[in-house]
C-alpha cells in the first residue's frame, strides 16, 4: 500500500489567474501599476545566450542590490522564489521543535498549509472581535511566532511597539513578521533585527514592486539567522532563482523614485475607495495595505461578488466562520476603482 507512505496535504488555494482577458482583477492583490521601467530595459538586452548556465546559487547581485536599498549588510539578506518560498524555508529551518507554534486564527492561509506539510505542531489564535492581535496572546511557552503585518486578508495593521513585546518576550524562539504589504503605509520592524537575533523579517516583490509574475521574496535577519536559512536552502535546491528573476530584481531595486511614486498612488486610490465604500454601506477596519477586507451592513457577501463578476469585477471571497460575509478588494488604478464603485452603487440599488 504506496499510499499509505505518502505524505498527505490539503494544499492553499491560490487566488484565480483567469485565462480571459478584459476584467478589472482584484482578486490576488497585484500592483496595477507596471515595474519599474529599468525592469523592461534590461528585459529587452538579456542576453539569451546567458540562459545556458547555471544561475549564481548566491544570489549575491541581487542580494547586493536589496542590502544597499535597505541599507543593511549583505550578510542581513535572504532572497527566495517569492516570499511564499522564503516563508516555506523559515517554517522548515526554524520550527523544528516539539512546541507549539503560533499565529493568527485570520491570517495568510498559507501559514496552516506550511505547519501540516512539514509536521508542525501549531495553535490559531482568534484575533480580537476588530481583527486586531492581542499581543499578550502570543507570549505562552511556543515553539515560533508568526504574524503578518499588515495581517492580511484583514489589512489591520499592529503597531510597532506591540510587535517589539512580541519579539522581545519570545527570546527562545524564532518571530516571522511577514511584511508583504508593509510598504502601503505600515511601519517595518526591519530596524529591530539589530536588536533581535530571534527576529524575521519577510518581504516581497509582488505588491509594491509590481513583480508577482516574477517570484521574488526576500527576509532580513542577523547574519545566523540568515545562514542557518541558507543552509536549509542549499539542502533544498541550490538554484532556486532564475537569470532572468535575479537580473531584473536589481533592476528593480535600484529605482527608489519610481517604487515610492507607485505606492503612493495606491495609497491614495485606496482612500479614496475607503470613503465611497464607507458611504455605500461598507464596514471595514482601517487598512494599511493594498486591498480593503469589507462586508456590506445589509446585502449578503455573495450577492455583491456574483453581481461584481457578471460585470467583469474579479474579487476575493473568503469561507472562514469569521469571514465569510466579507469581500477582500485589491486597490487598482483610479479608473479601475471608479468602475467598480459604479458597479457596486448599481449592485445595492
Ligand atoms: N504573505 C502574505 C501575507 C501574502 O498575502 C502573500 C501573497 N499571497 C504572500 C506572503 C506571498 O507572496 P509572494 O509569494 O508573491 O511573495
């Protein structure tokens, strides 16, 4: 029985890539903006003739050039294929022990899939009746922390000090913060890895890097942190960023301007949807990410995605006991966002 000897997973359920095309998609939280247009310059010199090797395992100019924009040593820096790989790596290298680890009841979906695939013991905690994480929940005997902040699908953000008595009260074990979404006005723990060497940092190019076709993820932490990530990595798959990933994430990464123009213009688009969605019966708690976790006060949740969708509006439904009346809306570009409180005042009546 071959079966028996399989390692059994419910997988995470990705949010859908629709194969046609014309929708206004806000379903996954991509940045509607393209990447940066150093990106499409060095796209269109790469050189073919380069694909025929090996990609550097070390990714060191990528490296470099992530150290340099945060200003931190390259020895601080892990980059993997996305930060879903960078987080899978963590999850293996620094849960290995018999305790419980920790996070959120409401969170990424992807942290429960990590645990049950490499065996992780780990508890949910219900967050707060506003989606906010009591921090005292999270000093118990564990075996890791983690905590997406921003959390999302929620958007609500923990402050800085109350993720520092998190870290600072968990010496013994590792504390993941997944920042994803961190550069859509939350304050980042990165200055706090100096003083931790229990502390993660996870970041990402997907959202305010408009670079989710690319699959580039990235952590900070201290120089033993960061090696004993490394090693599980070359346990793993020594090449696991592409040429083409590595050379155009320094393309990237060297354009500050045009990286803080962008997320500035969605972080005005997204106040400015908080207002319309507000005066059209919307309840939410604030976000500080690219999206908006919302439910209506009287129109049932699948009522308005199914009348979305007939009008070509993609967005994202949660089934969770908590959520399920909720719809989570990726900020798009100002028209995109127009469009759809049009559609939504046409849906209510
Ligand atoms: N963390 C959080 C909280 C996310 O929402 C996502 C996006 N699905 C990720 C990590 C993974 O993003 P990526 O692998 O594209 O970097």
């Amino acid at each position: 029985m071959w079966e028996d000897n399989v390692r059994k997973v419910v997988p995470y359920t990705p949010g859908e890539q629709p194969k046609v095309s014309g929708l206004i998609k806000l379903n996954t939280n991509e940045n509607p903006y393209p990447p940066a247009p150093g990106v499409e310059k060095v796209l269109k010199e790469m050189s073919v003739e380069g694909l025929r090797k090996y990609p550097d395992p070390t990714c060191s100019k990528l490296v470099d050039a992530i150290a340099d924009h945060y200003d931190v040593p390259s020895d601080r820096v892990f980059v993997g294929v996305g930060s879903d790989d960078v987080l899978a790596m963590a999850f293996l290298t620094f849960f290995n022990g018999t305790d419980e680890i920790l996070f959120p009841d409401i969170t990424y979906s992807f942290y429960d899939v990590w645990a049950d695939l490499f065996r992780i013991p780990y508890r949910q905690i219900p967050l707060n009746e506003d989606f906010s994480i009591n921090p005292d929940d999270y000093l118990a005997k564990n075996g890791g922390v983690v905590i997406a902040n921003p959390n999302a699908p929620t958007g609500v953000e923990l402050g800085f000090d109350l993720v520092e008595k998190i870290i600072s009260n968990n010496r013994d074990s590792v504390v993941i913060v997944d920042e994803a979404y961190v550069d859509f006005g939350g304050r980042s723990v990165l200055p706090l890895i100096d003083k931790y060497d229990n502390l993660l940092v996870v970041r990402t190019y997907s959202k305010s890097r408009s670079l989710a076709g690319l699959r580039i993820g990235y952590a900070f932490g201290q120089p033993k942190l960061i090696k004993y990530l490394s090693d599980a990595k070359f346990s793993f798959n020594s090449y696991t960023m592409n040429i083409p990933s590595l050379e155009l994430g320094v393309a990237a990464a060297e354009d500050k301007a045009y990286f803080e123009e962008v997320v500035s213009k969605v972080v005005k688009t997204r106040e400015w949807t908080k207002k319309e969605l507000k005066a059209l019966g919307f309840v939410f708690e604030d976000s500080k990410t690219n999206f908006i976790f919302a439910k209506h006060e009287s129109v049932a949740r699948d009522h308005i995605f199914s009348e979305l969708r007939k009008r070509n509006i993609l967005v994202r439904a949660f089934n969770g006991e908590r959520i399920k009346d909720y719809l989570r809306i990726s900020i798009g570009t100002d028209e995109e966002m127009k469009t759809v409180i049009a559609a939504l005042k046409e849906i209510l009546g």
